[in-house]
C-alpha cells in the first residue's frame, strides 16, 4: 500500500512537472513571436529586445536556483557550476539551431552592438580565470571582479540599446500594446520557471536525485528551456540578431547573477571551483571565443566553422 502511494507521488509530480514545462515552452513561443514583431514594428532594435528585455526574463529560473543556493541552502559551490554549465548550454543551443536551420542564417550578421557584449563575456571568463589561482582582492567588503562583472554588464546593456530608424510612425503607436503583452508574458514565464524549479527540487529531495544524472538533467531542463526554445523559435522567425542576442544577453545576465550571489553571500566567497567548474571555465571561454566568426564573418563557412567549435565544446564537456 505505502509503495502504491510512492509510485502515485511521483506520477502526480511527474505530470505536474511535464505540464509546467510545456507551459514553458509556449510562453516562450509566445515570447519571443512578440519580440520579433516589436523588432519589426518599433525602433527598439532586435539586439537590445533579445539581449536585454527577454535574456533577463529567460534566465530567472538560474537567478532564482542560484540565490536559493546561496541563501536557503548554503551551497554556494554550486553557484558556479550552475551559470558556467548555463553559459555553455546556452551558446550549444544556438550553434545547434543555427546548425539545424543553416539556410536561414547563412547570410544574416548580427549586428554591431551585440560585439562589446561578447567581449564583455570573454573578459568576465579571463577575470574568473584569474580567481582559480586564489587572487582575491576586495573593495568595500565584495570580490574586485564582482565589481568589475557589474560594470562589464551594465556597459554590455548599454551597447545593447541602440535604437533602430526604421520603424515607421504608424508601428511606434503599437508599442505600448505590445510591451504591454511582452510584460504579461515575462510575468506568467517567470511564475512558471519558479513553480518548475520548485517541483525539480522536491523531485530530487524525495526520490534521492540530487548527485544524479536524472537529477541533473531534471534541473538543467527547468533552468534552460526558456533559452532553448527562444532560440529556436527566434532562429525559425529568421531574426538572427535577436536570437545571437538573447544568447549573449542570457550569458551576460547570469554572470551579474554570479555577483549579486557573491554581494548576498556572507559567509565567505561563492568562487569555489571545483574540477567540472574548471572544465567548464575552459571551454566556456572557447565557445564564447567561436562566436568571433559568426558576429564579423561574412562568409557562411566561416560562421559553420564557428557553431561546429561550440557545439564540439559541449560535447567535450559532455563526455570528459
């Protein structure tokens, strides 16, 4: 009888979950058909639209798994581990989309804004280097580098929010409508990727899945697939620049999530690397750096060679 209970807990738990995570997915259709339009029918340009306002809202459930590590569980070595290993999953997913629908980028750049951004993430990768040889300098009680990943942010923001000057007057008078609907959205997705996380973590706790692949792999699709889904549908929509910045906007943002963890921690340092955390230090920077070919080349094998490296970083990851 008790084991007939078990099994329907987890059943229930299971469907629960299943249905969180498809509601998941079509918010973030929803999401991101209503960034490509407001990319066509305003003069916010699709780099700032993806790399801002919906890379935030993507990677809330990291923000929010990240400072319950920090300020419930006490754990604050898996903070690293969780935004590198998101980073890394993130760029994977655009080099395979892209990959998978090659025709639709082959000619399409993502536009100039969106290189300070991908420098900013190469720096905040060779500032974390730096960490792993214990070079621990502190301004006003917080690491030097998280100071410097807040500034790295805020300039990648920055860069982000150029406007475009080809939205017409007509177009600009839908935007309060469509903000309006891009809000509702964000909101229901964020409530749903907390409500998700949450039926992860009482998944593991109860049925023993915490140092588990299926542990992993349970928290890892609660985490990221608001990013995946974005991407591919933003990929499919043929807006390139958009999908290249919620990537980058995505990764950046859970680098400032790396800091607000370690300004909330103050029990010690969160820069705790461990030997995944190094594998993921490494061919996080690699990844990051094969997106060079695919922001300036304009040549399509170029851009090939590019999302190939990525995706062979994470499969390096994968089986090491």
């Amino acid at each position: 009888m008790k084991q007939t209970l078990v099994i329907r807990r987890l059943l229930l738990m299971l469907f629960v979950y299943a249905g969180l995570a498809v509601l998941v997915i079509l918010l973030s259709l929803a999401l991101s058909v209503c960034v490509d339009t407001l990319d066509k029918a305003t003069n916010l340009s699709g780099a700032f639209l993806g790399g801002v306002l919906l890379a935030a809202v993507t990677s809330l459930p990291e923000l929010f798994t990240s400072l319950a590590a920090v300020a419930f569980l006490n754990e604050p070595q898996m903070v690293v581990g969780n935004i590198l290993g998101s980073n890394l999953f993130n760029l994977a997913a655009l080099a395979a989309v892209s990959l998978l629908l090659f025709r639709r980028v082959y000619s399409q750049s993502a536009a100039r804004e969106q290189r300070l951004p991908l420098m900013a993430v190469l720096l905040i990768y060779a500032l974390l280097a730096i960490l792993t040889v214990r070079f621990n300098i502190y301004f006003a009680g917080l690491n030097i580098v998280s100071w410097l990943i807040f500034l790295l942010y805020a300039l990648g923001v920055r860069s982000l929010s150029a406007e475009d000057e080809d939205a017409s007057e007509s177009a600009e008078a839908d935007a309060g409508r469509l903000l309006i609907r891009f809000a509702g959205l964000a909101a229901l997705l964020v409530l749903t990727s907390i409500a998700l996380t949450l039926v992860t973590e009482q998944l593991k706790l109860a049925y023993d899945l915490e140092t588990s692949l299926a542990g992993a792999l349970f928290l890892g699709v609660a985490t990221s697939l608001p990013e995946l889904v974005s991407t591919i549908q933003l990929v499919r929509l043929g807006n390139f620049n958009a999908a290249c910045g919620n990537i980058l906007g995505s990764n950046l943002f859970n680098f400032s999530i790396l800091a607000l963890s370690d300004l909330l921690y103050t029990a010690g340092t969160i820069y705790i690397f461990d030997e995944q955390a190094y594998r993921l230090l490494a061919l996080g920077a690699l990844a990051v750096a094969s997106m060079l070919p695919v922001l300036y080349a304009r040549r399509g094998r170029w851009k090939l060679l590019g999302f190939c490296l990525a995706l062979l970083c994470y499969a390096v990851f994968l089986l090491i």
